[in-house]
C-alpha cells in the first residue's frame, strides 16, 4: 500500500495541467483518481479485517482527523444556503481530496521507514519543480503559463532578470510559498547525511531555493523564508517558559509591536488602511485585499456565522460585495476564507489543530531520537512560516499539495508521539 501512497504523493506535484482531463466540472489529474482510487481500497482493508486500520487515541493526529472530517460534514449541510451549485460541488470535491489524503497518510503510514520513503518522494519532485523553475527563467521557455498575464511588459526576452518562474501553477506566488516546503527537507536529509559533501549538496540547494523565491518577485514568500529560517534557528535555544512568562514575554511584544507601529509611518498608514472605510476612486492592490476580508466579515454577519457555504465566497462577492474590490473575488486569505466559507466553529477547529501541531512537535523534540530532532525542528518552522504564507495565495482550496503535506506532517506527528509516550491532549505541569 506504501507504493500507491507514493505514487498518489508525487502525484499531487504535477498540478492541475499535467497529465490532466477537463471535465464539466473540474480538471481530472492523476492525482485526483489516485485519492479517489483510496476509497474503495480502504473498504476492502477493512473488509479484510487488516490490522493496520487503526484510529490512536490521544493523539494530536487523530485531533486532525476528527477536525477534518467535522469540517467536510459540515460544508456538506451548507448545501442548504449556497447559490451556486456549480462552485459548492467543485469546492466539495477539492475538500474530500484533502480529507482522503489526511485519512490516507493517518492509516497507512505506520513506520518511519514508510515516511522516510514519502519524505524521499516529496524531496524528488520538489528537487524536479526547483530545476524547472531554473529553466524557465534561464532559457524563458514556459510550457504551462500564461505569458501574457506573467510577462505583462514584455521584458522577459530582453531583459533576463526579470523573468519569474511558475511551472505548474497559476501565478508565481503560489510557487513561491511552495518552494517553501522545499527547506525541511532539504534540512532533514543534510542531517542524516554521513557524508559532508552530500550535507553541503542539499544546503546548496536550500540556497538555489532561496534565489529562486527571489525570482518569483514574492514580498510574503521572501518573508517567509527569513522567518523560517528564524524560528529554525531559535528552536534550537532551550527555552524555560511556564505559563506565566509566557505571558509576559506576549504582553512585551505586543507592547514592542505597538510602538513599532507607531514609530514607522509606513507600517501606521497600513494599520490605519484597515479601519478607515471611507475613500473613492482607484484604491490599492493592499487596499483590494482589505475590501474582500471586510466584505467576508459583512458576508458572515449576514449568515448569522453560519458561513456562506463550500466554494460561495467569490459568488457572494460577486453578488453582494459592498465594498470596492477591483473585479477581485478570491478572498486572498486561507485563514479569513475558512471562517467566512464555513463560520467560526470550523475555523476554530482548524486554528486549534494547528496549535496543537505546533505544540506537539515542540513537546516531543527532547523526548526523541537524535537523528530525529532535526525533523521536529524542520517541521515546527515550517508551520509558523507556513501560517504566514497563507495569506498570499488566492485561495488554499485549489492549492491541493498543502493538503498532502499537512498529511504528511500529522503522520508523522502520530508516529513520534507513540515513540515519546505523551498525550498532547493533556495539560502541561
């Protein structure tokens, strides 16, 4: 079973372009008939009675599961408000491909070989992306993109440096915040490696990684790498907080971050650009962005915090948007979108899993192996940059290698959590 596992993770990088069929309703790619094909092959596991179907009890991935599964019964019930039938089965349809790949990888992958060999595969086709990537912008060859919306000034054949890459994907952005993903492994393999030469190799393609982010013109990407590297780095230190300096130690940064803001008139204007509702004419690309999470929180009062429904955002801004947003619908926020798309019960469940995955890599990282620390290290940074990063891309719901690698994390979160013998559930002393 770990091959087809494999097979459907490596998939997942291809996008929706290659190797795909269109279809009425959505692209069909071979990933998307992989997940698919998880169905009817679990049932006939369970019907076999096999041993590796196994739900573990106190585990901060089987939180995931129950708040996944919440989440899709619950896009599914809004059925009963959307008013667009088109875009709710289109976003149900991405939706129970993000909860197969989560159920998946929760079942299957019970070893850390199992998630070595995974970790090896989404390293492979990260590695594949990189180079493309490189090839796009030194031979400015594009076999996928749109070169009228990517080149807009036509300046990518006479002036090399400022073309971006973008393989598979629709806009450099959310290449960019792929590439993210990149680092961890790249991390976790130069750890193992017994050889220096082979260390040094993967770091130097963590700092190809680095100058092809550059490339890809993404403030919120760029962000994100140096806060990655940031939060790696401090993760190291050994930290004596309890609840108390905890609290003091947020008290002082939220006093810190006021006065920076304050102090910075650049930073004062976007702060103020977020209260102020007033103003005509032409606005901001800053300035759509706070219209469309203003128009959602207008949307999601006019629900009564039920949420306006699985893929009724852009229909709702369509429709009722108040507020300016320049031919704009995506809401261009994952976190906003899931509280506006399916109110704060979802959007509570999801923040709180994602809490508890930060803190469990935290709680175990002294409680495992040696050669293993480095994962939680890797992963634990990644989370917090990747928590940042979620406020580029359009829409997460489309972004569909998000949703194996979240799979892939929470498995391995299982995985080191039955080696550490904790319960994350429970209160720390």
């Amino acid at each position: 079973m770990i091959w087809y596992l494999m097979l459907m993770v490596a998939s997942v990088f291809l996008g929706s372009k290659v190797l795909a069929i269109s279809t009425p309703l959505a692209q069909l790619t071979l990933y998307r008939v992989l997940a698919l094909g998880m169905i009817p092959l679990t049932l006939i596991h369970l019907k076999r009675g096999s041993q590796k179907l196994k739900i573990v009890s106190s585990s901060t991935a089987t939180y995931g599961l129950a708040v996944y599964s919440i989440w899709w019964l619950w896009a599914l019930m809004t059925v009963f408000w959307i008013i667009n039938f088109k875009t709710y089965v289109q976003a149900m349809f991405l939706l129970t491909l993000g909860v197969i790949a989560i159920w998946s990888l929760y079942i299957y992958v019970n070893s850390m070989q199992d998630w070595y060999r995974l970790a090896r595969v989404i390293w492979i086709m990260l590695t594949l992306l990189l180079v493309w990537g490189f090839f796009e912008i030194l031979t400015n060859h594009y076999f996928l993109a749109n070169m009228a919306k990517l080149d807009k000034n036509g300046t990518f054949a006479s002036q090399p440096l400022t073309r971006m890459p973008i393989t598979t994907f629709e806009n450099q952005n959310d290449f960019g915040v792929l590439l993210l993903a990149y680092f961890p492994l790249n991390l976790i393999w130069a750890a193992r490696s017994k050889s220096q030469w082979i260390s040094l190799f993967y770091h130097g393609l963590s700092l190809l990684n680095v100058y092809l982010i550059y490339r890809t013109q993404s403030r919120m990407a760029l962000i994100t790498v140096a806060l990655f590297f940031i939060v790696y780095g401090l993760s190291f230190l050994k930290w004596d907080l309890n609840g108390k300096k905890l609290l003091k130690v947020c008290l002082v940064g939220l006093v810190l971050g006021m006065i920076t803001i304050f102090a910075l008139p650049p930073l004062r204007e976007k702060v103020s650009a977020l209260i102020y509702l007033g103003g005509v004419g032409d606005i901001s690309a800053d300035g759509v962005r706070i219209n469309l999470w203003r128009n959602g929180f207008i949307f999601l009062g006019q629900t009564l915090g039920l949420g306006v429904g699985a893929g009724q955002v852009e229909s709702w801004m369509v429709e009722f948007g108040f507020l300016n947003t320049e031919v704009i619908v995506n809401m261009h926020n994952w976190w906003v979108e899931i509280l506006v798309t399916y109110g704060p019960l979802v959007f509570a469940g999801y923040v709180s899993l994602y809490l508890l995955m930060i803190r469990s890599l935290w709680q175990t990282r002294t409680k495992q192996w040696n050669s293993h620390r480095i994962i939680h290290h890797s992963l634990l940074a990644f989370l917090i940059a990747f928590s940042v990063a979620l406020v580029t891309s359009a829409s997460n719901m489309l972004i569909e290698w998000h949703w194996v690698y979240f799979a892939f994390i929470l498995a391995y979160i299982k995985l080191s959590e039955q080696a550490g013998g904790i319960t994350p559930i429970e209160s720390e002393e």
